[in-house]
C-alpha cells in the first residue's frame, strides 16, 4: 500500500509539474522566471522523465516500506529526509546531463508537493488501531495466569513481560 501511494504521488506530481501551464504559473514567482520552462514537448519524453523521477523517489523512501511500529514523528521525519535524498539525486541526475532529466522548474514544483502529500500518505498508513483501549500486556512470571490472559476474549492480549532474573550473586547485595 506504501509502495503504490507512493509510485501514484511521485507519478501524479511529476505530471502536473510538467505541465506548461504549471510551469507558467510557477514562473509568476520573480526567483523562478529566471529558470527556463522547458517543459516535455513528446510523450515519450513525459514517460521517461516520469519512469525516472517515480524510479528515484520509490527508492529513496524503501526504508519506509517496511511495517514497522513508528511513531507518526518519526515517520515524518524520515520521510522528509527520504524526500531531501531523492530531491538530491533528481538534482544531481540533472547536473550530469541525462537526457531526460526534469527540468529545474519541475524540479522546484514537485519538491514542496511531496513535501506534504508523501509524509502525510505514509503518517496515515502508520496509524494505531482503534482499539488500543482495549488490549493488554501480561506482566509477570506466573505461567497459569499469562495462559488465563491469552486465552480470555476481553482484552485481547498483545504479548507478556516477565520480570527480570536475579541472580544468588546479587540477590545479597544492597545499592
């Protein structure tokens, strides 16, 4: 789901800025009519600019695929910084000469955009279950009652904490 959002935002954006009346609209900003509006003039250079930019975004953020529990802060700092990379490598990409790299202009419109629509699609698919009220964590070593928790249908159990060991060696030492 991460991985579609992702290549359907970064696709849809690349399209939109590429457009010629984006690109005029952009160049209304005094910094940004220095730049020159080149935008893609056959459809097959649209597709390779955009084959190219999707490419470069998805795999900047594949660190972000992977279902792990974040908190929605850290998945928005690291999906800035995932989108920082990728803007980067665009802008390097650009710098070499590749033949259809995205212009500057595209480049500069496509950036803020992704800054807002990537790290809120990937915040809302990091989202906790409703029921979090309603779950548990059986703490202790009594091995009846972690069975009694698991096996009860309210609340359902997330998993158990057994407390930590202590060793004859330390048992007879004060702090």
């Amino acid at each position: 789901m991460a991985v579609t959002g992702t290549v359907g935002l970064a696709a849809l954006t690349i399209l939109v800025a590429n457009s010629t009346w984006t690109q005029s609209l952009a160049a209304m900003v005094p910094i940004f009519s220095r730049l020159s509006a080149n935008p893609a003039v056959s459809d097959a250079e649209v597709v390779f600019e955009v084959v190219t930019g999707t490419a470069v975004v998805t795999a900047a953020f594949v660190p972000l695929y992977k279902p792990r529990s974040r908190r929605i802060l850290d998945t928005i700092t690291l999906s800035v910084r995932r989108l920082a990379l990728a803007v980067t490598v665009l802008a390097t990409i650009g710098y070499f000469d590749y033949t259809f790299r995205l212009p500057r202009l595209t480049l500069l419109v496509v950036a803020p955009i992704l800054l807002v629509g990537l790290p809120a699609w990937l915040a809302a698919l990091r989202r906790r279950s409703a029921d979090v009220a309603s779950r548990a964590v059986a703490v202790g070593a009594a091995p009846d009652q972690r069975a009694t928790i698991a096996v009860s249908p309210e609340p359902s159990a997330v998993g158990c904490v057994p407390p930590p060991t202590v060793t004859r060696a330390c048992a007879g030492r004060t702090a």
